[in-house]
C-alpha cells in the first residue's frame, strides 16, 4: 500500500476530521500569498493598528491596498481543494476548519460560518472600531472612493477596517478558544497549503497530534512538523486532491 493509500484509508476511519488550512490553498484560486518573492508584502508596506488608529496618512495607505486587492478577492473562485473540505463537511466527518487566510475562499465553498475559525479574520466583512458593527464589505470596497479620505461607519462615524487582524492587532481570544477545543477534538487534522511558521495558529496541528491525533500536511514546501506528521505530501495541492480522486 502506498502513502496516498494509506491517506485515504486513514480518511475512510476518521469521524472527526479538522482541517487546517494557509495561503498554499489560495494560490490556485488565484490568490497572491504574502511571504514568497513578489508577494504581497514586497509590494505593499504594512500598516500597524496603532498607526492606523493615528494616522489619516496611514489609513488610506492601508485602504488603497485593500482597494487593489478586492477585486481579485471578491471575484476569486474556490479551488478543489477547497471543495474537497466541503465534501468531507457533506460526509459528516468534518468536525471545523480552522484557516489562516483571509480571503473568504471557505466561505464560498459553502462551509458555514459555524464550522470556520478564521483566526486572522476576513476581508468578506467591514468592521466599524468604535460600535463593532459589521457589514459585507462588498458595501464599503466595490465603490470606494478615497479622495475624500478613508471610510467611516455611516451608524456612529467611527472608523471603518476590514475585519481582518492587522500587524499590532491581537488574535481574538474566542477564536483561539474555538481552535484549541477543533484541536484537541478531532481524530484527525489535515494541514494543508501552510508553511506552519505562523505562530500561534501553527501550534494546532502540533495540538492535535500530542492529543492522539493523525496528522496530515500536505503542502509544497518543508515545515517544522514534515517528521512528527503520520502522512507527508509536498507537492501542489490541486495535484494530490486529482492523485486523491483517482
């Protein structure tokens, strides 16, 4: 039996599986990542929070590069390895998703939010920082003008952000919560698409295996846990979810 069978038939034995998902599942879906050559941060200088909080100069900073991504963002189709947690969400085995991205990919694929745990939040949602309200931000990012400075909430005229988490900006502690309780829960944790650097979100899979857990990554670089892992695949992801349907 070879390794991609016995993936699949430690996959046939799991009932509760979590996946764990980076930046390497949205690249197929057109999605540039942040860290490699060219990426986002080459391009882009990052904002703070607290210069965000202080600084008009530095809102609009931020807000024009959310304006240059949001059409790729918003028209961004879901990749088969998005599809394929759906499928095991429809087969009742997928216990939660907990994803590092924050391009709604999940989302479209028709995972309920329920199920998710953004841990570095969306940019499908606009949050207002004085009175909390959200709103798609569709509403805000499709027609956004500038000129006239960065938005504000139209209810209390505090200022407005995607509800992502910015550099400076703590991770909400309930999301934390929820994927510590997704890792310490599952018989099994699929890690796809992450370099597993990130810290805290990349100590889960390492969680779930020191729980009982079997874990899976699949990803086309090294990460810290290639020898702790019971299954290791580095290659393209869309790659191995064709190598997995055949």
């Amino acid at each position: 039996m070879n390794d991609i069978d016995k993936f699949k038939a430690a996959l046939d034995r799991s009932e509760r599986i979590v996946g764990f998902t980076g930046a390497g599942i949205s690249t197929e879906s057109g999605i540039p990542d942040y860290r490699s050559q060219g990426g986002i941060w080459d391009k882009f200088q990052p904002v703070y929070l607290d210069e965000f909080l202080a600084d008009e100069d530095k809102r609009l900073l931020y807000w024009q590069r959310k304006k240059a991504l949001w059409q790729g963002i918003r028209d961004a189709r879901v990749s088969t390895t998005h599809l394929f947690f759906k499928e095991l969400y429809d087969s009742n085995k997928l216990l939660g998703l907990i994803t590092q991205n924050i391009d709604g990919l999940h989302e479209k694929s028709g995972l309920p939010k329920e199920v998710l745990v953004n841990i570095h939040g969306t940019n499908l949602e606009v949050i207002c920082m004085q009175c909390n309200d959200i709103n798609p931000a569709h509403e805000t990012l499709d027609d956004l003008d500038l000129d006239n400075g960065a938005p504000l909430c139209t209810k209390c005229g505090g200022l407005l952000k995607p509800n992502t988490i910015s550099f400076g900006q703590s991770l909400v502690p309930e999301d934390l919560e929820r994927a510590q309780d997704l890792a310490l829960s599952c018989d099994m944790m699929i890690a796809a698409g992450s370099t597993l650097v990130v810290h805290p979100a990349a100590a889960f899979p390492l969680l779930a295996k020191q729980n009982g857990a079997l874990l899976a990554i699949i990803t086309q670089s090294d990460t810290p846990l290639d020898n702790t892992a019971d299954f290791v695949f580095h290659e393209k992801l869309g790659d191995f979810i064709d190598r997995l349907g055949n």
